[in-house]
C-alpha cells in the first residue's frame, strides 16, 4: 500500500511537471486569441515554460509607452539602466546613454541651494510627467492616471465558470503557470474602446470600454492605426500596438521573468532526479522491513 | 511510551560531552526514536513543516535585510527587492508562495489527526499545542501579508484589525491600540513588521514543545492502537528519514512550481497596487488559506455574532479531544465517522470556495449551510457518533496488522477482533 | 535491526548517490543567500560620479561622495607640489603607487600619483588605510600633519601633500581612486 502510493505520487509529480512543460512551451489553440472584443486569454512569447520576451516587440512597446503614454503616465520604478540588461528589450548601452539624455533630470541641490535640471543618466528613474498626484488630477479632469511600472501585475483577468469546473480550471491554470492575465487584460483594455450602447448612460468627459469595470474610463482611447511609427515593418494598427505595449508592461512589472524560467527549469530538472533518487533508495531501505 | 536510553558512548570524547551537554545522546535518541511501523505518507508532512518554517524564517531574515517598514517607502522597497537585489525576486518569491505552501501542508496535517484520531488520549497536549502552532501561523501570515502595503495589504489590515471593534465597550479602544491611531497608518505597518518577525520564533518554540509532547506520547498510526513493544516500531533514522525526504522531495517540486511559473497565482492583483486608504478595492478577499474562515465571518448577518462564530471556529478545536466520546481512534474501524468526516472535509472546501464569493443569493445561503454543518460536526456529530457508532474489530497490535495483511493479501484486514477497551 | 539497516547500507551506491546528490543541491541552494547581500543593480549603476573642478581655488579642496566613500580633490599649490616631488620613493614608509590606473608595484612618486599636465590636481580616497577614519585636512583650519598634507586624528597618522603615509601607524598611502578628465575641468570618478 505504502509503496503504492510511494510509486503514485513519483508517478504523478513527474506527470505534473510533463503537462506543465507541455500546457506551458506550447501556444496552444486553446489560448488562441479570439477577434473582438479581446477579453481571451493571448498568445505570448511570454507564458510558459520557456516563455521568453520578444526584444523587438518590447523595443516597439517602449517606443509606443514613450510617445503616447508617457504623456500622462509614469514608470517610476523603472530604471533606463532596465532597458539595457538581461531579459528586458536589451538595448545595446549607447541606445540605453541616448534613451536617458534625451530626459531632464531634476537633481541638487548644488553649491547655492538650488534644485537644478541635467541629462539623464543610465541610472535614473523614468520620469513622471506630473510632480504629484494633485498635478496628475488637475491637468486630467481629476481622474488620476495610475503609474505603469507595475501595472502588468496588478491587472488581472479571471475566467468565471461554475463551480464544479473551477478544481479543473484552478489546475488547469496551475500547471500551465498562467501569470499572463495583467497583459491579457491590458490588450483588452487598449483594444476594447468602442461606441456606447445606445442605452447606456455615459457621464460627462467619460469614455465607452467593454472590458473597464463599469465600461467608463476617463481615458480617451489612447491608440489610433499608424500613430507611432515603425521602422521595422510591423504593422502599424491598434491591435499591433496595443499587442506590443502590454507586452512592454508585463515586462516592466515582472523584469527578472526569463530569468525566473531559466532557473526554474534547472530547478525542476534537479528536483525530479532528486526525487527519483530518493524514491528508490527509500524503496531499498524499507524493502528489507515489513510495514 | 518513553523508553530507555539505548546510547553508548563510544569515544572518551563523547563520554566527556556526555556528563556535560549531553547533545549527542539527545540526536542519537532521536535519530533511534521507535516509530510504529505502519506509518503512511499522510504522516510525512510533520517534517514537510519543519522544512517550510525554516525556509520562511530564512528568506523572511534575509527580506528583512532589504525592507523599509514604512508606508512611504515598504512598496517601492517590495519592488527593489524584486528587481535591484541579487537573488531578490527569488528569496521573495519563495516567502510569498512559502506561506501558501506552509498553510497547505498544516490543513493536510490536521485532516491526517482528525480522520486517524491523533488528537484523543493522550495526545490532547500534543494536538493543542498544534492549534496553538495554528493560531501564531494565522497571525504571521496576516501580519506579513500587511508588509507589502499593497491595496490588499492595507484592507486587510484596516478590515482584521477592525474585528475587535464588535467586542463590545472596549471594542473601538482596542482597535485604536493595535492601529497606533485613528486608522492604519505608520504605526501600524511598523509594529506589523517588528511583531511579523518575532512570531515565527515564537512558533519555533511551540514547536519544540510540540515534538517534544510528540516524543513523549509516540507517533499514533493508521490503525491508531497503541504500540505494544519493539516488534511495533522502527527506528526513526534512517528508515523515516528517507521516506520524509522522498516526500519533502515531492513537496519540493509543487513548491518550485509555483515560485517559478505561477509566483503570482495565489496572490491577487490589487496588491500591486500601491495601498490607498480613501479607496478600497471593489473585491476584498483575503488569501486562500483564510477562506473558509472568511465565509463562516461573512454567514452570520450580525457583527459581534459573526466574528464570535469565526473565532469560536479555532478555538473548538482545542476542545476536540474531550467532544470525541468514540474510544477508538483511526477512522479506518468507524465506519460512521469515517463518512462525517468526508462531508467535513466538503464543507470545508465549500467554505474556502464561498469564501471568494460575493456573500449574496445562494452563496449566502450553502455558506450558512456550511457553517451550521461545521460547528454542527464538532458540537454534536463527534459527541454522537462515539455512543451510537459500532466500531469494526481492531488488529490487536501493529506488528499482527502488518504481518497479517502481507500474508492475507486481500483487502480484509485478517484482525482478530478486539474489545474496545483493549484497542 | 535498526543497526542491521544502518551497516549492510552505509557504502551502498544508491544511497551514497542521493546523499551526495542532495548534497550538491544543497550547497547550490547557498549561494542566492550570499549574493543577496552583495551590492545590488540600483548599487552597481551608482558607480561612477562627475565632479565639476571649475570652481576650486588654488590651495582649495574639496569632498565629494563616490560610491558612499568621500573622496579629497585638492588643487594643491606650487609649493605643495613641489615639496611631494621633492620627497625620495626611498624615504617612504610605503613605496608603492597606490594609483587604480597604473600597475600595483609602481613606485610612490608624486608623478605616478597625479594625471599627467594635470599635476595639480590630486584626487584620492580620503579614509584612513588605518581603521578607515577620515583624515583631517579639508578644511580650512584643519591640521595638515607634519608633512602639509592630511593628519587622521584617531590613530595619528600623517600623510603628506601627495597623500602619502610618512608617519604613524597606517601601513599605506591613500588610495586614487579610478578617475579620467572628460573635459580641461571635469572629471569623472570610478
């Protein structure tokens, strides 16, 4: 009996990881991205296994954070230093010194007392385009527009089913490590502008989302097709856009992520052999006894 | 079933240390510690938490080191050390999943001594010390789930603290005591921290006293009769080393899984939200291992009641061993309390499931369903069952039972039948 | 039987394995909780620190903050730079260079202290290779030592003008740190 169970439970964190390994290294058309409205699961390069980030595509996110959303949201837990390192949009160091030149730092005080503007540097934060909240408010319509350093993290998106499926769906999310639902929510969001139902009561200075909680949000659709330019041939449309910038933000909230799955792969790896092994020097040990 | 010292020593040097601090005769004690034979897997998550609250202590040391207990700087100092410390989002990692997994193995250990009846004589000190262990566990994790001073941390704090104020005339004093103002604040968040880092000793201690009560009494076992003599038991070492170990392995890997693939999972995504004290989130839930308790709160449609109901949900825990009136212990010969259990074991689940619903329609109505049946399980089907139930026949001794069912091969226990007061 | 177990099993393969191999991931466990409390990225990108020498008098100096360490920058006097030129190598208590851009068996001369056309200008770390005080010398009215350059006053050790130990009980001179001219008045330390 004991060493039927002994066997079972070798038997099923060896299957456990296999699913998981599979559920995560494969885009499956399970996850397959539905047409408008966008509230599915997305496919990322991220998810997974051996999920990874796209250098490009976080390269074109940031530039799409830089010219329209930076306008009223900050990073302010971001480094430039981040966009040049390991597992980030990793551009190359001289990229990274002109990203942060190109911003005005408030530094000081000097030698008088003075605050004082310089050049960026690598190791600066990104700068806010409001000196506080109450700036943030007033120049909004006194909605105040959440700083995205973690905004990947903070989103989420749940499937609701019934009660009897939701073990299954709770494993079924478990072993495929879904983490991704910020981004899927994000690319819903950016994407789920549309008219207001003709019943629908919409306040003044107000926007229609079909995602936002209670379809109203202050902020105008952000995105338009071929608003920011791309040197590299993607298309340049909402979708494509709004694709790449939440990828950006699951980047920025969670930046050691690759580094995260790398280690853990060898982590699995080793904790599986160490299993085996315990599994059968234990079954040697107890096989001389009766129990 | 304290037994003689088998220790010799067996160097000069040893015998010298013996007269003195007699350490090495303890882990020989413990490492020979006669241990009933038939112990299953069910038993191996004794040490499963000794791993998991040595990890915690570990990593919560080490966050400690790089954490700022302060409301304007705990967040960002969360996300440095996520970010900017060597190693940080792993050492984080694995003490935000690590309190996850430190709750999952306690349910399943307390599960393992109600369905074999561990907490009856005369273990009942060893069985409180546990729902002491119980107690201090909850407190820590809430406590420790306020550091991150998230929008969930922070409503937590304020909705936790705030059930004190339905005692009634001390009650608003109180709260303002344990908040150190007139709302969670600075104060708060400072004496969380210094109290989040004291109590996991306090739990090593309780601990100690509870392995200790452990080695006094022995091990219970699936057939819950008491071990008769040498012939019952093994030595601890290396025989259930091993088999820990293996299943620690295979703890490991559930453990791994989540810190790496899924660290966020168990948690919500309002905590990344910087906490706002004009704003709560339109969906306030605490972590996963409070649930169940959560919903027994949230059932009763009056304050003061419904946090007397979640309190009272523990604390009749510590009388259990004088509610059960069966005199025998495992499940495995009562076949009545073997089906409660089961539907115990339901609500339970029904509980933590409710517990994440809006308390409304008929979550509202199987949440007080639940809660009735769980007090109901305690108060009146465990004092029941031992007077009505016909236990089956118990082996007369582990050694017969084991040697019994390897010669019978089959699924009947060859027992002979024994009184119950020989069991 | 207990024993039994313990001898027929002690040099079997299997168990060996497992031990060792548990082992192993053991000790690999070790290192994240080592390299956490090694300087950090935020740490790290701090490293290096432009310093504007434009405003200091001749005869001034001045302390600036480098990786939380202060650094002395004194624009030394005709005098003081000829005094530290005039000091033989041999005569040191430490001969060595001590200078982060030059090889470690240098010769402690002033030249190999300073930046070339730029003799004037000597930078240095300013703790004590002592105990790690901070010597005095900065300011205006503070003790220069015997020898004109910074007295650290705990252990009293004297340090001349080229920030060279002559007296007491420091075993060296006072560190150079890493440092370049970016422009005829800027420099840029680490």
């Amino acid at each position: 009996m004991n060493r039927l169970v002994g066997a079972i439970s070798a038997f099923c964190s060896v299957c456990f990881v296999l699913a998981g390994l599979w559920l995560g290294s494969a885009n499956s058309p399970a996850f397959a991205a539905s047409e408008a409205p966008h509230t599915g699961m997305q496919s990322w390069t991220f998810s997974g296994v051996f999920g990874h980030f796209d250098r490009a595509q976080l390269q074109r996110g940031y530039k799409v954070y830089q010219e329209v959303c930076s306008n009223c949201h900050g990073m302010r837990l971001l480094s430039f230093r981040n966009l040049g390192e390991a597992g980030g949009p990793e551009f190359s160091e001289a990229e990274v010194k002109a990203i942060a030149a190109g911003f005005q730092v408030v530094d000081g005080p000097n030698r008088d007392g003075e605050m004082f503007e310089r050049d960026g540097k690598p190791s600066d934060r990104f700068v806010s385009p409001f000196k506080n909240d109450n700036e943030a408010r007033s120049a909004n319509n006194s909605a105040l527009p959440p700083d995205l350093s973690v905004i990947g993290k903070a989103r989420g998106l749940h499937r609701e089913v019934p009660w009897y499926l939701a073990p299954f769906n709770w494993l079924q999310e478990i072993a495929a490590g879904y983490q991704e639902g910020g981004a899927d929510y994000m690319f819903a969001l950016l994407t789920g502008y549309a008219e207001a139902p003709s019943d629908f009561k919409l306040a003044e200075g107000m926007e229609y989302n079909k995602v936002f909680p209670g379809h109203q949000i202050a902020m105008p659709p952000p995105l338009s097709d071929e608003a920011v330019e791309y040197t590299d041939g993607t298309p340049q449309t909402v979708t494509q856009y709004a694709r790449d910038l939440s990828a950006f933000f699951m980047w920025a909230a969670d930046t050691k992520l690759e580094q995260r799955k790398q280690l853990g792969f060898r982590v699995m790896i080793y904790l599986l052999i160490l299993t085996v092994l315990l599994y059968l020097a234990k079954r040697k040990l107890w096989s001389r006894v009766k129990h | 079933m304290s037994h003689e010292s088998t220790y010799k020593p067996n160097s000069n040097f040893e015998k010298w240390m013996d007269e003195r601090l007699p350490i090495i005769r303890m882990s020989a004690e413990i490492s020979s510690f006669p241990t009933p034979r038939n112990l299953n897997y069910l038993w191996t998550f004794g040490g499963i938490l000794t791993f998991c609250l040595v990890v915690q202590i570990v990593t919560g040391i080490i966050l400690a080191m790089h954490y700022t207990p302060h409301v304007d700087y705990a967040f960002d100092s969360v996300q440095h050390i996520k970010r900017n410390v060597n190693f940080g989002w792993l050492l984080q990692g694995i003490h935000m999943v690590g309190g996850s997994m430190f709750f999952l193995a306690v349910f399943v250990h307390m599960f393992r001594g109600l369905y074999y009846g561990s907490y009856k004589a005369p273990r009942e000190i060893l069985w409180i010390l546990g729902v002491v262990l119980l107690l201090l566990m909850m407190a820590t994790a809430f406590m420790g789930y306020v550091l991150p001073w998230g929008q969930m941390s922070f409503w937590a704090a304020t909705v936790i603290t705030n059930l004190f104020s339905a005692i009634p005339l001390i009650g608003e004093s109180i709260v303002q005591w344990l908040w150190g103002g007139f709302s969670v604040d600075n104060p708060t968040l400072n004496r969380f921290y210094a109290l989040h880092f004291l109590l996991p000793f306090m739990i090593f201690g309780v601990v100690v006293l509870h392995i200790w009560a452990l080695h006094v009494t022995g091990n219970n076992n699936p057939i819950g009769i008491d071990v008769k003599g040498k012939q019952d038991t093994l030595a601890f070492h290396p025989l259930y080393t091993l088999k820990d170990g293996f299943a620690l392995a295979v703890f490991a890997i559930l453990f791994a899984w989540f810190v790496f693939y899924a660290p966020d999972y168990l948690g919500h995504p309002d905590n990344y939200i910087q906490a706002n004290p004009l704003q709560t989130p339109p969906h306030i839930v605490p972590e996963w291992y409070f649930l169940p308790f959560y919903a027994i709160l949230r059932a009763i449609p009056s304050k003061l009641l419904g946090v007397i109901a979640m309190v009272s949900s523990i604390l009749v825990l510590f009388i259990l061993p004088w509610l059960d009136t069966s005199r025998v212990r495992s499940a495995k010969f009562r076949p009545l309390y073997r089906i409660f259990f089961w539907i115990f074991v339901v609500t339970c689940l029904g509980l933590g499931y409710l517990g994440a619903k809006p308390p409304e329609g008929n979550y509202l109505i199987f949440a007080r369903l639940f809660t009735a049946y769980y007090f109901i399980h305690f108060l009146i089907v465990i004092p029941m069952l031992g007077l009505i139930e016909r236990p089956k026949p118990t082996p007369n001794s582990i050694s017969e039972s084991v040697l019994g069912k390897s010669k019978g091969g089959g699924g009947q226990p060859d027992a002979v039948p024994a009184a119950p007061e020989n069991r | 039987m207990a024993s039994e177990i313990d001898e027929t099993n002690r040099r079997d393969f299997l168990m060996i394995a497992t031990g060792a191999f548990a082992a192993v991931g053991g000790a690999a466990a070790l290192w994240p909780m080592i390299d956490q409390m090694n300087p950090d990225a935020s740490a790290l990108s701090l490293a290096s620190v432009e310093v504007d020498l434009s405003p200091i008098e001749e005869g001034q100096a001045i302390t600036v903050v480098w990786r939380g360490k202060p650094v002395f920058i004194r624009n030394r006097s005709k005098q003081e730079i000829d005094e530290a030129m005039a000091t033989k190598v041999e005569d040191l208590p430490d001969p060595e260079a001590r200078n982060a851009a030059i090889s470690d068996d240098a010769p402690a001369s002033d030249v190999n202290r300073t930046k070339k056309g730029k003799e004037n200008w000597l930078v240095l770390v300013g703790i004590c290779t002592h105990l790690g005080c901070i010597p005095k010398g900065q300011r205006i009215g503070d003790s220069k030592g015997e020898f004109g350059g910074w007295f650290c006053p705990c252990h009293g050790s004297h340090y001349d003008t080229s920030g060279r130990i002559r007296k007491g009980p420091a075993p060296r001179n006072l560190d150079v740190p890493p440092y370049e001219f970016i422009s005829d008045s800027k420099i840029k330390i680490g």
